[in-house]
C-alpha cells in the first residue's frame, strides 16, 4: 500500500513511537509477520487501534491474531467492518463473525438497532442474530416480559 494512503490513516496525536507507527502500518497494509513481531511491544490503545484499522482494510488473518490481545472490542471496529466494503462481502462477513464470537456488545446500539443502515443483507442477519441470541440483553428482555 502506498505510503501516503497508509499516513492519511494513522492518527500522528497518539503515535509515539516508530514502533506505534510501524504496528499501526502492519495492521493497516495486512503484514502479519510485522504485527506478530510488534504486538506485545505495543500498548492497549495500539492494539486496539491496530485492531480498527485491520477492520477497516478486510484483514482477516490479522484480526484473528489480534484478538487474543485485546480484552474488550470496541463498537467502532464492528461498525467499520459493517460498512467499509473494500472486499468482497464474504471476507466482512468473516471479520464480523470473529467480532461477535470475541466480544458481547451493546445491542441497544444503532447499529443493531436502526433497520435502514446500509449493510448488506448477510451482515444484517449476523446483527439480527447476536441481538437476539439466547444470552443477550434483548432476547432476555423478551422471555422476562
């Protein structure tokens, strides 16, 4: 990727590193091998960074290290992976299934909440089913009313 695309990413304010900057730029270009390298170099806010960035980009095999290495997802990484499609919907198909098998979110959020998103059907139904599975806040809501 361009190196100029890449920067146009990378918020310089929370770069304080050539290690911040060379772990966000792996994320972002899909290098697994730099990443791996990084990853326990950098802190929680990069990795939770890196983590949005490879949302963003359709990166799978670099979201399913990084995982591991963050304790909470953040909505912003699922909400990117619902509506950035650079790729073949499959692959954030793939990336949102991984998200929502890591991390339980907040259903009472518009993205599960507001029915006229433009997301593709398939990525509908993965919201649909994780706002209505058998342990979440909505489903539950249900049987207790």
């Amino acid at each position: 990727m361009d190196d100029d695309i890449v920067n146009s990413y990378i918020d310089y304010e929370i770069v304080n590193s050539d290690i911040d900057y060379e772990f966000d730029k792996a994320c972002i270009e899909g290098d697994i091998n730099k990443m791996t390298e990084l990853v326990e170099r950098v802190n929680s806010y990069h990795k939770h960074r890196g983590l949005y960035y490879a949302c963003g980009q359709g990166h799978v095999e670099i979201i399913r290290l990084l995982l591991p290495h963050v304790d909470q997802v953040g909505i912003e990484s699922l909400n990117i992976a619902c509506h950035m499609p650079f790729k073949p919907v499959d692959c954030y198909v793939a990336i949102i299934k991984l998200l929502l098998e890591h991390t339980k979110f907040d259903t009472t959020n518009t993205l599960f909440t507001t029915r006229d998103l433009p997301v593709p059907a398939e990525i509908r139904n993965l919201l649909d089913q994780h706002m209505f599975a058998l342990d979440s806040l909505e489903y539950n809501k249900n049987i207790l009313t």
